[in-house]
C-alpha cells in the first residue's frame, strides 16, 4: 500500500479543523511511523473511515496521541465524523483518554455542539444531550410523585409481574456483578426481584419505598425499594447466587450510572426513615404514608397538622463545593482533608447554612477553610450525594485575594494554588509527586475538569 508523502497530504488538515494550534510546519514528521499517525489524525478529521482502518492496519496504535495529547477519536469527535468514532470503538480505542488540556473525545464532541457524535461516544447513556452527567444524578425513573397518594394503585403496583424490586439490608443495597459492560465503567448493577421472589417477606408489610414508573407510561414497569434487614441473604441468593449487600460507600461509586442513581434515591428516603422514627414536634410515633415519602405524626393533636411543616418529608441538606479560581485565572485552589487518601486534593466544601444564599456559604466556607477571599460565584452543576441525603452544589468562585491562612482548628491540613498544567498531570495520575484528584464520579472533578478546559486547544 502506498500512502502519498505527508507534507503533500496536507497533514495540517486534521490541526486546522481541532483548532490545535501546535501540529503546523514547525512539527516535521520525523519517522514513517509518525507519518502514519498523522495520517491517521487527518482522516479521522476528515470522516474517511477507510482510510483510518488502514492506518490501523499500519499498526499505528488507535490510541496514540500527537504532542497535545489527542488522538484520532478526538479528532472525529471535534468534526462530528459518528462513522469514524464507530469504526475506532470497534477497534478498541479507549474513551476515557484525556488530552492535556484533561478533556475527553466526548467533552470535545459536546464543546462543539456534535450530538450525534456525543451520543455516539456517550455509548447508549441515558439522556446523551444533557448538560452534565454527574454519577448518582442519572436516575432514568419517573417518581410519578401523583402516584404516592393513592394507596389502592400502589397495592396493586406492587402485585403487577413487570414490577421491579431493589432491596437494602441495614441500608446496604443488594448487588450483583455487571456482567453487560458495553462502556466497561462499570462493575455492579442492582440485584432486581420480582413480587414472587418476594411475596412471603412482603406480605409482613416491611417499609416499602415507589420509586417511580420506568416510562411515562402509567403501565410501565414499577420500581419499589425494599428493606429486608433481617432476612437471611441465603434465600435471596436462591435468586442471585453471586448477590451481596455491598458497604455502599465506596462499592457504589463502580455501578451503572443509571442504577447509581436509583440508588441514590432509594437509600436518601430509606436512611431517612432510619433515623426518624418519631415526631420531631411532639415525639409521638409517626406513620409512613405517601409509598414511603412522608411521616405523619400519630397524635392528632400534635402542631405538625397544621400549616406548613419541614418535619413530615424527607430532608435534603445542600452543601457546597466549589473550586476557587485565582485572581489572575491561572491557578485554582485545592485543599486536603486529613481523611482523603494519601496525597488526594478535592475542592473546597462545607454544608449550607439556615439563611444563607449559595454565594454566601461559597464564600463564608472558602474564608473559614483557607483564608481566601472570594467574589464572583457561578453555579456549575449539582450531585446528590446519598450519605445520608447531601445535595452537592457544584460553584465555580473567583478569588479576590491569594495569602492561604489555614485554620489550625478546621479539618483541612493542607490548601495550595495548583497551576493548570499540574492540574493536567493530576487529572490523568502523571504528576511526577504521585499527586491526583478526586475521580469522575465526584462533582469537584467534574469542576476541575471544566476550568481546565474553559482554555484549551479545542
Ligand atoms: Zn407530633
């Protein structure tokens, strides 16, 4: 096979269509094997899917990068070319690959607005368009919240075959291996049962949580959460032999996306129900009603019946999470708790107070914790975070000041400006002191990774 020389291809193509502005003549192909790879890049830019195989065939890796860290995904991926991106997931290529600006072939493809090509790479995700896919905020369920309400058609629910049940033991949920890994992320699913495997432990009335219908269809399949603490595992195991109830954190943080955030809503109303058991206004026995999302006191003269109350549902607490940005946009600000794992850096956090906006809990938390000063805030994206029932709001601040002042008292032992390109190598484990942040399931990654990519070469 003969490939024309490069310069005469006009390799610069795939640089001129990614915007990499460091692939032009000053980077001289030194090798055939660098030739190869360059032509690679550059019919992956241009959609030519055959052309691509045959490079692949050259024994060019799929997964070589050129000097900026992208490789031949990224560029299908920033020129929407859905084709190629199909041909290179079918010869293996990695998704997860960050270039050195920490983006993936998926956050190039949604920067640039490709929708066919996100949904292509996002691999069957639930909802390929959405603006941000944090882990534990995938719940795919219709709550039906109008459905709580009606007792006879929750009764029935429970009874039909379709019906899907999760089941929590001391509020640990019930796992089972992922054996469909299309994406590989993934390492458990939730074990599901049926009203049959169930009807005996049911019929002894256990808390039962409705999750919400599969569809917006009314007759879609119906997902409730069930307690089953007491409960040999041995008969469940009859249904799942590989089944376990896993210590949900961290286990939880490996499962389907989608089933992560069933979780999350089944084991925030479940802990709840844990902890409150009694009228927080009289201390009288409460009643569970609404399938499992509402307390009502049993004294019928208790205050809780009248007007309106926060005592009766279940709580959220929202806590914030932000990355602090230095006053000349170069640097952001990570600190360390004494609890992280050895040499873990995350974002700043602390829980909202009574009163207070999220620009103030921003920057009350970031001046408690470091000293900084902050400005501006811009709200990024939220988590729930179901350990117990946080909602992480995910902000991105504006530092006016830059002297660290740590709190001798305050759990943080360490807080330090990091500059973007260390930011990178902690984004992809190469930071030469073994230094890294939080992983993709974390909101304060998705943060970080957005203000490292706010100025890339995309
Ligand atoms: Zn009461």
């Amino acid at each position: 096979m003969r490939f024309r020389p490069l310069f005469r291809l006009g390799f610069s193509c795939a640089s001129r269509m990614s915007g990499d502005r460091t692939t032009s003549s000053a980077v001289r192909p030194s090798n055939v094997a660098t030739q190869y790879q360059e032509q690679l890049f550059d019919s992956a830019a241009k959609g030519n899917v055959e052309h691509v195989l045959a490079m692949l065939k050259a024994a060019v890796d799929v997964d070589a990068k050129n000097d900026r860290g992208w490789t031949a995904l990224m560029f299908a991926a920033r020129n929407g070319q859905v084709s190629v991106i199909k041909s290179l997931l079918e010869q293996g290529c990695s998704m997860n690959v960050l270039n050195s600006s920490g983006q993936t072939a998926l956050d190039i493809a949604d920067f640039w607005n490709h929708s066919d090509a996100s949904s292509a790479l996002s691999d069957g995700a639930v909802v390929p368009t959405q603006e941000c896919q944090n882990y534990y905020s995938l719940n795919p369920l219709n709550r039906a919240s109008d459905r709580r309400k009606h007792p006879e058609w929750i009764h029935q629910a429970v009874r039909r075959d379709n019906t899907k049940f999760i089941l929590f033991s001391d509020l640990n949920p019930f796992l089972i291996e992922d054996t469909n890994q299309k994406s590989k992320k993934s390492k458990y699913v939730l074990g599901l049962f049926s009203y049959n495997q169930l009807a005996e432990h049911i019929s002894k009335k256990p808390l039962l949580i409705f999750l919400g219908l599969e569809t917006w269809d009314p007759e879609s399949a119906v997902w409730f959460a069930v307690d089953v603490t007491g409960v040999e595992e041995s008969k469940l195991k009859d249904v799942h032999k590989d089944g376990f109830f896993a210590n949900p954190f961290p286990l939880t943080m490996q499962m389907d996306d989608r089933h992560a955030g069933i979780f999350a809503e089944a084991r925030s109303i479940l802990t709840w129900h844990d902890r409150y058991s009694f009228c927080a206004t009289c201390g009288s026995s409460t009643v569970v009603q609404e399938a499992g999302y509402k307390r009502v006191c049993s004294n019928a003269d208790c205050r809780s019946h009248k007007g309106i109350n926060n005592t009766c549902y279940p709580r959220v607490d929202p806590s914030l999470i932000m990355l602090v940005v230095s006053p000349d946009g170069n640097r952001c600000l990570l600190g360390r708790k004494k609890t992280f794992p050895p040499k873990m850096f995350s974002c700043l956090a602390g829980f909202m107070e009574p009163g207070e906006s999220i620009e103030d809990t921003c920057r009350r938390e970031v001046e408690e914790e470091s000293g900084i000063q902050v400005g501006r805030v811009e709200y990024h994206s939220s988590q729930p975070w179901p350990f117990p029932a946080v909602l992480m709001l995910g902000c991105i601040t504006h530092a006016k000041t830059e002297t660290i002042k740590l709190d001798n008292d305050d759990e943080l032992e360490a807080a330090q400006w990091f500059s973007r390109p260390e930011i990178v190598q902690m984004l992809t484990h190469q930071h030469p002191g073994g230094l890294f942040v939080p992983p993709r399931q974390a909101i304060a990654h998705q943060l970080i990774r957005t203000w490292v990519g706010k100025t890339s070469n995309l």
